[in-house]
C-alpha cells in the first residue's frame, strides 16, 4: 500500500489553505488519503469537512503540535454531487 501524498500548507497564504485542502481532497479516490501538515490546529477546517463532505471523509491526527500539527485525511465514499 502506497503512503499517503503529504500536503504541507505552511507556506501558503493563509487565504489559499483551504482551497488548496479541498482541491486535494477533491482528487482523491474513495479509499485514498493524504497527510495535511499545518502550523496550527485545523479544528475549523475539520468543522468545514464535517459540513460539506459528512459521511464522506476520514480525519485522524498523526502529531497535534505544538508548532506542527499533521492529520490524515482521506475519502471514504464519493461526496453527494454539488458538495
């Protein structure tokens, strides 16, 4: 099995993030995943999953700071259409 894609935001502006997450989310296959790698805690971005894609995605941190935070995310079944 292959090891998840890693997606390291912290060099982004944080206005871009979040497009960014989902357009990698967007890409994955229904049992796919990448390693989200972050500077703060995504709590709100874990809140924004849950509203758009729920049922739909898996979330699991893998290190919770305090300078580097990384959560596995991954798609666990296609998202209703339009979400």
């Amino acid at each position: 099995m292959a090891e998840p894609k890693v997606l390291d935001v912290r060099a982004l502006i944080p206005a871009a993030r979040h497009q960014k997450i989902f357009e990698t989310y967007d890409n994955l296959g229904v049992g796919e995943s990448f390693v989200l790698v972050n500077d703060h805690d995504p709590k709100p971005l874990y809140y924004q999953f849950d509203y758009e894609h729920k049922g739909a995605f898996s979330w699991r941190y893998l290190e919770q700071g305090p300078e580097v935070w990384r959560v596995e995310i991954g798609r666990t079944k296609s998202s209703p259409a339009g979400a």
